[in-house]
C-alpha cells in the first residue's frame, strides 16, 4: 500500500509541476492595454501611406444588415466597386458592422467580415471598422430590410446598438461579447487598419427624420456604455488603433468639450473626426486637435453644396498628413446623392448637385475631373504639418 500512496503523491506533484509550467494566458487575455502615447501613435501612422477612401458599403445595400447577411452579401459588387476605388488610388474604407449580425450568427459573420478583408486586401484597401452607430434609424431589425424611400438620403440606414439595445442592461453582457469578439478575431490582422467604437455617440437625430422616435435622455445611456465600450475593445489588446471620432461642437479647449467628447478623444488611441463644411473649417477644426500630438484622419466629410469636397479639403489634408475619409462611394440604395433635406423637401428627380458619392453603378465618375483630382493628390507625396 505504502508504494501505492507513493506513486500517488508523485503523479500528484507531477500534475502541479506541469501545471505550474503551462504557458500563461496570452496576454491579450491578461493585460489589456493602455490607450497609447503620443510616440506609439505617431510611429503607427508613419508606417502608413497618405489615408484615403471612402464610407463604404456596397450600392445594393441599404444599411449594415443588408451588406453582412448571409442572404445578400454581395461580395462581386463589392469587389468590383473596391476596385474602382483602387483605380483612383484610395487605399482605405470606413466600413460598420452591427451588433445584431454577431447575435445572429457570430461564426458566419466573422467568416464574411473575413472575406471581406481578403477581397479588400486584393485591392489594396485597408479598411477602418465601425463597432456601434448612432444615427439614423433607432429600431433595427434583422431579416430583409425594407426597400429605399425614392429620393431619399439614407432612408433605410440603423442604429447599433440602438433604442432597445441601449435602454435594457441586460443586453449589455450580449454587446460586451460582440465588441470583444470582433475585435479579438482580427487583433492582430494587418487587413485591418484600426476600429472606430462609435460613429456619432451624441447624435440625438433631431428633424423630421427619427428625433420623434429617439430613446428620451438617449445621452444618458450611451455615455456609460461608450466607455466600456473602449475599455472591451482595449481588453483584447488589438495591434491596430481604436479612436471615436468627435463630430460636432467647439473642440478648441477642453474646457469646451462635453462629457462624452472628452471620453472619445482621452481614449483614442489617434485622434478622428468629421467635417462637413468648408475647407476653412477644416483647417481650423485641424488646428483645433493638434494639442493632443496624435495622428488625425477625417473620417466624415464631402458634401458638395455644403461646401465640403474633394479640391477644397483634400489640400488642406495634405498639408497637414492628415487621412481623409469621404461619406459615400457608389451612388445605390442608401440614395445618398440627395441631401440631408430630402427628408423634408421633396424630390422627384437626381439632383444637379450630388450631395455625396463619387461613381454612378456602372462605374462612370459623377465628375471626371473630380476622380482626376482625388487620384492625383492619393498618388502625390504626403507633407507633414503635424
């Protein structure tokens, strides 16, 4: 008995020395990282061309649920307009995903945004991913979504989370593993240029759009979800960027800054925003950001009679390294060559002026001095006002 009990003790110490010598966890599990410094940032965006690219979603897809489902993802249009956008020398996309995708079927989607990738690799396009969304329809559903309203811009677009999603906290335990997952399958994906947490956190939708079916104090809701939403998104420790991108409002000072715009710009890890106005606003909302020492990309802009397009801001881009991202590529089903106005004024007809967006479906240019231009100043050499 005595050589059992021995043999016993020895296979048990065994078991704990192996156990003791098993490699830890790895460390995008252990140690979540912090937001980076000013030098870790600027090394990153030193190692990237000139950022320049579109919003991307397919002309055949009105919103982010009809791009991802399995039913109609599209991938020969994507690829063939992913393409166009390699012919003029554009090299990024801002590209959403949504919350009710990986809930749905989180291995198919991961597999599709997979695909994805390779098809936008092919074509030299690195793409930004968008986690959560603020603007436009507040009641997303899954299945086939419903068929554009003529002459409307972004009749059919939805939020993520969204009116339910954001009002029931039981529901964040489902989103924590979305933000997560996503960001966990691609943390170390050279396809993937960086994560954008949320588009437009504090758009509360006003007008005759949505505003009237908004979750009342809607801000009160996302401003503590968008933090843990950077911190979920740092808990996976992703070799690419993760930033928000502030939008509106007086950024000179941070005194100026709302509670959720100091949240999006402290735990960004390079600086993004959006600008629709003129080349002059551009460049003094520029200024504005260069306190924080970080790289910048402008990932909203381009709307023509506003003012805002490809000659006006595009100089003023490369005269400080700053990345641009335009809204809007190929004209389709988001019908986002009409303005923000066509929920109010009604239009019968294209109109003169597109709004956004660079091609029409067939691939010819809206204005092919406009292409001509976007590709000369994508393939020129990028000077630092940094």
């Amino acid at each position: 008995m005595k050589w059992k009990k021995l043999y016993l003790l020895v296979l048990v110490c065994s078991l704990l020395a192996q156990s003791c010598s098993k490699p830890e966890t790895s460390s995008r599990q252990l140690k979540p990282r912090e937001v980076w410094s000013k030098e870790k940032a600027n090394a990153w965006y030193n190692q990237q061309a000139f950022l320049i690219g579109p919003n991307f979603s397919p002309s055949t897809a009105i919103n982010q649920l009809e791009m991802w489902q399995t039913e109609t993802f599209d991938t020969a249009t994507i690829s063939r307009e992913l393409g166009w956008a390699q012919q003029i020398g554009m090299n990024t996309a801002r590209v959403y995903l949504h919350d009710l995708l990986w809930q749905q079927d989180s291995i198919g989607f991961l597999k599709r945004i997979d695909t994805f990738l390779s098809i936008a690799q092919r074509h030299n396009i690195k793409p930004m991913l968008v986690i959560f969304d603020s603007v436009w329809d507040p009641h997303p559903k899954l299945g086939k979504q419903r068929e554009p309203r003529p002459h409307v811009h972004n009749s059919g677009w939805v939020q993520s989370p969204g009116y339910k999603g954001l009002q029931d906290s039981t529901q964040y335990p489902r989103l924590e593993r979305y933000v997560k997952g996503v960001i966990a399958r691609f943390a170390d994906d050279p396809r993937v240029l960086a994560w954008d947490i949320w588009n437009e956190p504090y758009n509360l939708n006003h007008g005759s759009a949505y505003g009237k079916q908004e979750l009342p104090n809607k801000l009160d809701y996302v401003l503590p979800l968008l933090r843990k939403s950077f911190v979920w998104a740092r808990s996976v420790n992703p070799a690419q960027p993760v930033t928000a991108a502030v939008w509106a409002g007086n950024w000179s000072v941070e005194d100026s800054l709302t509670a959720i715009q100091k949240v999006m710009l402290a735990e960004s890890d390079i600086i993004t925003f959006h600008n629709y106005d003129g080349p002059q606003e551009l460049e003094k909302r520029i200024n504005w950001l260069k306190r924080y020492g970080k790289p910048m990309i402008c990932t909203e802009y381009m709307a023509r009679p506003n003012g805002s397009t490809f000659q006006g801001a595009l100089p003023v881009a490369k005269k400080y390294n700053v990345g641009m991202i335009n809204w809007g590529f190929v004209a389709g089903k988001t019908q986002t060559i009409y303005p923000w106005d066509s929920w109010d004024k009604q239009y019968t007809r294209e109109p003169e002026v597109w709004f956004h967006d660079i091609f029409r479906p067939d691939g010819t240019p809206y204005s092919q001095e406009e292409v001509d231009f976007i590709k000369s100043i994508a393939t020129a050499k990028a000077t630092s006002g940094q």
